[in-house]
C-alpha cells in the first residue's frame, strides 16, 4: 500500500514537471520527509512496535537531528542533482551526506561521553547502533526514491515516444557513455538491441544487460531485418577513416541511418548528451586516411613574413589564411574582390585571432587591376604570395571567356610580375587537374596560368605550382548542389551515370599548397596522390541513403559544356618523379621558350581588347595544343583535329 502511495507521489510530480526538472528546494523537502521516515522507522524499532512511537518520542533529539540533516543536505549539495539523470556522482554526495551525519552523531556522543555528569542527557541523543542504521537506511531510501522517479519518467513518456532500435558499434567506453546518453532522451524511446565490437574478448559479454557481438553476426539482412534495426552508432571517436567507412557502407546497404560519436574534444562543456551524435556526411565517405605534412618546413618558410594570399575569401583561399595564422607569420595581407566573403572571412578571424590583430590585414582588390594590384605590392611589400584568386565554375566560364581570361591569365601575370619586381621569394599558385589535356576554357586558362609562371622562375623569385581535383564542399561545387536538391524533395542531378571525379578535403589541399610552397624550388609543379576517383552517381547514391528519405529520384542531365567524363591528374606527354613526401610528386612537363609565350601572350591581350569569344579561344587554343573542346560550341575549331584525339 505504502509502496504505491510513493508511486502516486512520484507519477504527480513527474507528470507537473515532464518539461523541466524537479525544483532544487522540492528536491530538498522530499530528502527531508525522507529523514522523518527513517527516524520514525528507527524509533519504532526501538520502542517494540509503532503504536508507542508517538507517546515516547523525544522531540528535542527529534527537531535537532532534523536540523542537523537539512544542514549537512545543503552543505553537500547531495539535493541539487536533476533526478531524470541521477548518476554515480549523485550517489556519491548522498553517501557522503549520510556518512558526514553519522559521523558528526558518533563524534557528539563520544565527546559527551568524556564528560561525567554528562552535559547532553542521553535522551537527547542517539546510540551509536541506531545512528548508523538511520543514516544507513535513510541513504538506501534516498537512493531508490531517484531511481523510482527515473523509472516512473521515463515509463511515462516511453508509451509515447517513438521507438529506434539500435546497434552501437563500440563495447568501449564512449559505446557506454553513448548508451546512457541514448536511455536520457525525452524525444525518442532508443533500444539498443547490441553492441558490436572487434574485440574478441570482449564478445559474448554484455554491457547493462545487452549483448556484444561480432560485426559479421550482427551486420547481415536476417538479423537486421528480425530485430528491425533503424540505426547504427558508430562510438568510436579514433575508429580509421577507412574502417568508418566500411562499415557505414555496409549500414546503409542494409538500410540503417548512420551516426557518429565524436571526439571527446569536441563535447559541451566536457559532457555529453544524445543531441551531439552527430550524422555520417557524404564528405565522411570520401575522405581518405589523413595524412601528414611536415610542419617543421612550413614553420620555416612562413614564420616572421610577410604574405599576400590573393582570392582569401574564396573556399581554398580563406582556409589557406587560417593555416598560415597558426604559423606566426609577421603578417597576412588578405585580398580578394568579393566584398561579403571578406567581411565574413575578417568577422571570423578577428574573432579566432584576437591576440594577433596586428598580423592581419583585409585587402579588397582585383587581381587584374594591376594598378590596383601594384598600390598593394608597394604598401606591404610581401615574401610570400598564395595566389588562389581564380575564376573556376566550367559552365560559366565556357560561356564568358573573357572574364575567364582576364582573370586566370592575365590576373595571373599582373601577380607574377609584380611578385619579381617587388623581390618575393615564393610565389605558390593554386591550379587544377581540369588543367590537364583541358576540354573546357576554364582548365585551359588555367594551363596558361601554369605555363605563364613556369617560365618566370628566377634565382630571387621562384613560382610553384600546385595541382589537385576537387575540394569537398568548396563554393559551387556538388556537395552543396546535392543537399539542395535533397532539401527541396529531388530530384538529384547528375549530368553522367559514369562521371567520375577526385576529392580531398580542404583542409588537406591547403596544407598541401603550404608544404609544395616549402619544397618548391622553382618552376614546379606538384600534383598529389588523390587515391581513387568517386563515381558521381554513387555519391548521389550514398547522399539519398544517408538523408534517410525513400523515393528521391537520380536524373541524369547530360554533360554540360567542356566537361570531362575522368579528370586527370597528369598530361600524357608528362611524367613525374618523387618528393621527401610520398603522396606528393613533382610532374615533369614541357618547357615552353620565354620570348614565345611573351610574344604569345601579346598577341592574347590584343584579341582580348576585340572581345571576340571565338577568336580568344582559338588563339588559346594555339599557344595549348592539347586543348580540345568537348560538347561546346568551340567543337569547331577543332575541325582539323581527328575524332580520336578528342
């Protein structure tokens, strides 16, 4: 009967306070009235039955041990803890508390007994035995009072929360701490049907009861399907890169969303909750292994210069900026024509810098101002120049090859001359593998680009340059496109079932353009070991099983103007030979006579002046023979040039 009269209690309360938690002072009343039932429970004991409890109790010792109590309570703070997630640390301070009043009791009768008369009349006082089964029992009734409260919680919303089944790749600890986080959630009713674990020895245990298994027992259809599966965590913050993706290939393969713990480093104020598990990306998928650059060469060519980062605001430029700035450079001029990204770029690092603001400075310009450009030149005079500023989307740049020109070409030779007039030691330039054997106008201007600053090394100023596919989630790139089209309900495009593309992560390409800058010796280039290429239509593929949503159609669109089935890496007349670093090459390519590109170039920024589209890209096309237009309407000028070779 007694039993269910707490039960009423405790459903009331939770019921009244099922959006916030307990009240501290209520919390404190209850651990009160709990010490009241303890006391008349002892007090029974040692007067042979209920019934003589109220005609011989002692009041006194009554108000003064219950004073006593409420004190210790608010001193320990054993009543501050929010019930629904009472914990280890919570018994910790009950125990603590009850263990300090017993300890305070034993020390007052053990004084006062030194004393003969006694100052405290025994009736005042408790025993010794009787003190220790109080404080004892009152701290076992205290302990299951939360854990009846949590129990009733959360049986109250688990009939109306929805419920996941889940598996939790990781019997370790973060595979705990993902648990107990997942039995706190108010929204969702999680049930973890098992732990899976590469770790034999740990196999064919449990942990709160539930099993841990092997992957191969676990991640198959029968058992997926009979124990109707929804989601796999994964609770492996180090887990590999290679091996992450493996199994979440696997996991949506078998139709579960996949999640993620992540690092430790990255929890709310050192704690965690079912709210920071985060989702697997698509970018999850296509990274690779990290791999390392050796800093030490990157401290020693940035450290105390100057350097002028053209483009900063851009995806490659603007992260190119935040690398530099952990490097104490003496300062980086950031300069770019996008007036917004700027602002945003200068919000940012002025917010992640605030002790370096005098190593910071926010340029807007035009890379083909070359006035513009030499006012900056003057004013800073830099050691350094990271040129990313470029015009890059295919499409646009087919359709407006002027601009692209202007920019890519002869922003590039504004830049490169005044770098060897203003006595820059490196120039390091940002280029693409739509560089290679280019079938659009965009990847041709930058093979100029490439030509143009070769030919320019010098003993005082060398020009680097470096080359990589496509960045993960960089401005306009399909990534971005696809989580559009994802939100706005499908279809996803792909403009060919069997367009391939390569991919690294931003991170990763920058510092590769810090490290090429390090090594680089002048009239370089570097290209990068981008492992496999991704098939577009998979990606699109993993990013609809990812988002969770069922009938998202793929539409293929066609090849859009100058675009590549295969981007690569490598022309075919060159060849590479290998750098101190393993995944970096340096590619041996033609040498192009200076007189011939300066003459050549001339005659560009003539036919430039006319803005006569088919005339500047057949002239491109003649100072880069390998440049033959695919699916454009400069097909034409290629009308010599046999189908085969196109």
């Amino acid at each position: 009967m007694r039993r269910n009269w707490l039960k009423k209690i405790a459903f009331v309360l939770v019921k009244k306070y099922r959006h916030s938690t307990l009240p501290q002072t209520l919390v404190l009343i209850i651990d009160i009235l709990l010490f009241v039932l303890a006391f008349f429970i002892v007090e029974a004991i040692r007067n042979d039955g209920i019934e003589n409890v109220f005609s011989r109790i002692n009041f006194v010792k009554f108000g003064s041990l219950l004073m006593l109590t409420a004190l210790i309570f608010l001193i320990t703070g054993s009543f501050r803890g929010i019930i629904r997630h009472a914990g280890m640390e919570d018994i910790h301070k009950i125990m603590i508390a009850n263990l300090s009043l017993f300890s305070l009791t034993w020390l007052t009768n053990f004084i006062n007994n030194q004393f003969s008369p006694k100052i405290i009349p025994s009736e005042y006082l408790m025993s010794y035995g009787e003190s220790l089964v109080l404080y004892l029992l009152l701290a076992i009734m205290m302990i299951l009072t939360r854990l009846a409260m949590q129990r009733v919680y959360n049986d109250y919303f688990r009939r109306r929360r929805p419920t996941v089944n889940v598996l939790i790749y990781g019997a370790g600890a973060a595979g705990i701490i993902a648990y107990n986080a997942l039995q706190q959630d108010i929204n969702y009713d999680y049930r973890v049907v098992a732990f899976i674990d590469d770790d034999m020895s740990k196999v064919n245990q449990s942990l709160n009861g539930v099993p841990v298994m092997r992957v191969r027992s676990v991640l198959n259809p029968k058992f997926i399907q009979s124990k109707k599966i929804d989601q796999l965590i994964i609770a492996i913050p180090t887990i590999r890169t290679l091996h992450k993706q493996a199994i979440t290939s696997k996991a949506l393969d078998l139709g579960m969303t996949v999640k993620a713990v992540p690092h430790v480093s990255t929890w709310l104020n050192g704690s965690f909750s079912v709210n920071q598990i985060q989702d697997i990306k698509i970018e999850d998928l296509l990274e690779r292994e990290p791999i390392k650059m050796d800093n030490v060469n990157i401290v020693r060519e940035v450290v105390d210069k100057v350097v002028l980062v053209t483009g900063a605001a851009g995806s490659i430029g603007s992260e190119i900026c935040r690398q530099l700035m952990q490097y104490q450079p003496k300062k980086v001029i950031m300069l770019d024509q996008a007036e917004s990204p700027m602002y945003d770029l200068q919000f940012e690092l002025k917010n992640t810098y605030k002790d370096q603001l005098e190593r910071m400075e926010f340029v807007i310009a035009n890379v083909k101002d070359k006035a513009r450009m030499e006012e900056v030149f003057e004013a800073f005079h830099p050691n350094l120049v990271y040129h990313a500023a470029a015009y890059k989307h295919v499409p646009f740049m087919e359709e407006n090859p002027y601009e692209a020109v202007y920019i890519n070409v002869f922003g590039t030779r504004n830049v490169a001359d005044l770098a060897i007039k203003y006595g820059v030691q490196k120039f390091v330039m940002i280029s693409t593998d739509k560089a290679v054997n280019p079938t659009n106008v965009m990847g041709a201007t930058k093979r100029m680009a490439e030509i143009y600053i070769q030919s320019r090394s010098t003993e005082q100023t060398h020009f680097v340059t470096t080359r990589f596919g496509n960045v993960l989630g960089s401005n306009g790139s399909v990534i971005p496109l696809f989580k559009k089209q994802l939100a706005a309900g499908g279809p996803l495009t792909v403009t060919h079932k069997d367009i391939i593309r390569f991919f690294m992560t931003i991170p990763e390409a920058c510092n590769l353009v810090l490290e090429a800058g390090a090594m680089g010796e002048g009239g370089d280039i570097f290209v990068f070991d981008m492992g496999k290429p991704v098939k577009i239509y998979d990606m699109a593929k993993k990013m609809i099983q990812l988002s969770g949503r069922h009938g998202i159609e793929i539409k293929e669109i066609g090849l859009r103007p100058g675009e590549k089935l295969y981007e690569e890496l490598l022309a075919t007349k060159e060849n590479t030979i290998p750098t101190y670093h393993p995944k970096i090459m340096r590619a041996q390519v033609r040498k192009y006579p200076l007189d011939a590109i300066d003459r050549e170039y001339n005659e560009l920024w003539e036919i430039l002046e006319g803005m006569d589209d088919m005339k500047i890209v057949a002239k491109m096309k003649n100072i880069v023979p390998e440049f033959l237009s695919n699916n454009s309407v400069y097909c034409q000028l290629d009308k010599n040039t046999p189908p085969s070779a196109r």
